[in-house]
C-alpha cells in the first residue's frame, strides 16, 4: 500500500501533521485522545513518522529536513513508548 493512501477513510484520525516537532506533538495529543485501540493508534503513528522520514531524507531545504527529522523523532519516541511488550 502507498504511504499516503488512505485505505481506510471511516477509520481515519483526522488533523495529522509532520512538518516540524511541534505539529507532531500535537499529532501525538490526538493520537492518544482519539478513542481508537492500541493498534490503530500505533498504526497511525507509524505511518506519520514514515512519512516524516520519507520527506527529511528528500527535502532540499536544510531547515526543512531539521523539522522534518524532530517531527519523526517525536513520532517515533511515542511509538517506542508505547509498543505493547512481546513477553
């Protein structure tokens, strides 16, 4: 599936960003306000924190790729927070 499809649109969290730390911040407020499971909530932070990866590694602008690497660095310390342990 396409890092930017929406597959599922009923199951959306609508208002996600990441363009600097401060939108994921937020974004990551939502998450975890939305009433939705665990899965889906890691779900939507996984896919967020690729496409702030994805977007620092091909941004041209040196600030922009800063921002971009904060925002999925916020994304990512939720997700390593709050995954679910295999023991």
């Amino acid at each position: 599936s396409d890092l930017y499809t929406d597959e599922n649109p009923k199951g959306t969290i609508h208002g996600l960003g990441f363009t600097d730390s401060a939108t994921a911040k937020k974004s990551v407020a939502k998450i975890k306000s939305s009433g939705k499971s665990h899965a889906h909530k890691i779900q939507a932070a996984i896919a967020m924190s690729q496409r702030a990866k994805v977007a620092s590694q091909r941004a041209k602008d040196p600030e922009k790729k800063k921002d971009l690497g904060a925002a999925h660095k916020v994304y990512q310390s939720y997700i390593d927070n709050n995954k679910k342990s295999k023991d």
